[in-house]
C-alpha cells in the first residue's frame, strides 16, 4: 500500500515593515505611537481608579484590611455577584422576616424594614449596655431580642445563623464609618481592650500591637501583616471558607501565638471589640468583607 502523504500548508507571511521613509512607513509608525499612547492613557485610568478605590480605606494613617488585598481578591469582594458573604446575606434576610418563638414574632416584627431601620447600626457596636453595666455587641444584642422580644432561644456564638443574621442587620450600614462611644460608662472597658491589645501573652510572647501596628505592612511569609481593622466583619476568609465573626478572629490570633483562646462571647473579646473598633474609627463598614 502506498504511503500517504498529508498535504503541506501553504505558508502565509505577515506583511513586512515598510522601508524607512516611505508614506506607509510613517502611517505604520504613527499607528504605532497611536497605540503605545492609547495603552498608557488606559494604565494611567486604571491606575487612579485603583487608587480611588483605596483612598475610600484609608483614614489618616488607618488602613483598613482591604488595602492589604489582591487585585482578585478586591474584585471578589466588591462584586455581589461573587462575593461568597451575600449568601448569608440572603440567608440573613429570610431570617428577619421568620416568625420565632413563643411570641411568634419575628424581627420585623417590631423593626420593619432593615434597610431603614438598621441603617447606622452596626457603627455603634460594641456599645455600653446599662442593664448590664457592661459592654454588649451585635451579636449579643441579637441573642437578646431573641430572648426577650421573640421568647426563643438563643443562636449558639459562632453558629450560621447568627453570623447570617449578623452580617445582615451590618449590611444595611454597609459604607458608614465606624463611631463607637468610648466615653462614660464605656472608657473603663475601652481601657481593658487596649491593655488587652498591648499585653503580651503565649509561648511566642506577642501582643497583638507587635504584628498589627509594629508589623504592619510587613510580610509574613506569604502574606502581608495588615492592621487588623475589624471594620469589615463578619468576613468571608478563604482559610476558613465561610464566615466568621471578629470573636474567632481573636480566638485564632491567640492561638497563633500558642496561647489560650478565650470562649466566643466572652467579656474580654467584646472590650478588644471596641478598642479594636476605636482603632478604625471611620472607616467604613465593608460587610461582607472578604479576606485571605
């Protein structure tokens, strides 16, 4: 049988570069710088946009986690058709309207719609509760509405449907600055969250200062160390993928330095809460943020 041969191609060459001096040499050369000049005009757009962008995370020398992201990552965050925290954002809406408990109640009940009525809310907390005559947070005040308004039982710390909850009633907020009070009843306990942010502690004998202010903008092996700005809480974290509150943030920084994690809830997280929360005073809520 004879051996078939495939067809060769037929080779097409591009069209050379005109010769120098000729007409369609100078239109080549013009189209050219046409084009180099159109690619630097779009960088330069693109450029301070970017820079716009992060000029709305920045307050003063505050820098919120944000600024420390990926191109990819900030585009993830930014976009609601991607951004993984809208779906407990969603989750978090039927939940407002879903009568509980014994009161058969549900959260719009007694406040309506969330877009008016939690609308500045989330910037407040943690506040100073006088029934207590302690600090309380949002997730604690949530609980309590369930308790008392609702008469049903609490959402476990940490759980799904407190987080979706959560990060819901911060959504409304979301693009406010942060302005928590801390004057008053409420100075002594911003006291104890900032011994607590400088105090140092674990087998690595750090305090959250030495890598979230002496640190920050350093790398931390594949990371950048950010200033720790709780303002975009609760966050989707890619190490966690899903939710978490600032609480199990804390809770894994402790660890980090190998010392013993507080429970979620307890009253020296809430303190740190509001220092925390003081350090980034005003910039804005970013619910549902997205981290590495």
């Amino acid at each position: 049988m004879a051996a078939y041969t495939l067809p060769r191609p037929k080779l097409r060459w591009s069209k050379p570069v005109p010769g120098e001096g000729s007409p369609d040499r100078r239109r080549y050369q013009t189209l050219w710088r046409s084009v180099v000049v159109a690619v630097a005009v779009l960088g330069a757009v693109v450029g301070l946009l970017t820079a716009g962008a992060l000029d709305r995370y920045r307050v003063e020398d505050r820098r919120s986690g944000y600024t420390y992201l990926s191109e990819e990552n900030r585009r993830l965050q930014d976009d609601d058709f991607a951004n993984p925290g809208l779906l407990w954002v969603e989750q978090g809406r039927e939940l407002w309207q879903r009568p509980e408990g014994a009161a058969g109640m549900s959260c719009a009940s007694c406040h309506g719609e969330a877009v008016e009525s939690m609308r500045g809310v989330r910037p407040r907390y943690p506040r100073f509760d006088p029934r207590h005559g302690k600090l309380i947070n949002l997730e604690q005040q949530i609980n309590r509405c369930r308790e008392e308004r609702l008469q049903a039982a609490p959402y476990p710390y940490e759980s799904e449907v407190l987080l979706a909850l959560t990060i819901f009633v911060s959504f409304q907020s979301r693009g406010l600055p942060v302005d928590v009070r801390i004057d008053g009843l409420a100075q002594p306990f911003f006291e104890a969250g900032k011994a607590f942010f400088l105090r140092q502690r674990g087998q690595l004998d750090l305090a959250c200062h030495h890598c979230h202010e002496q640190y920050a903008g350093q790398r931390l092996r594949g990371d950048v160390v950010s200033q720790g700005q709780i303002n975009g809480f609760p966050i989707y974290r890619h190490t966690w993928q899903m939710l978490g509150s600032t609480h199990r943030m804390f809770a894994w920084c402790n660890v980090s330095v190998r010392a013993e994690a507080y429970p979620y809830g307890a009253d020296e997280y809430v303190n740190l809460e509001l220092y925390m929360a003081w350090r980034g005073r005003g910039l804005p809520v970013e619910t549902p943020a997205v981290r590495r």
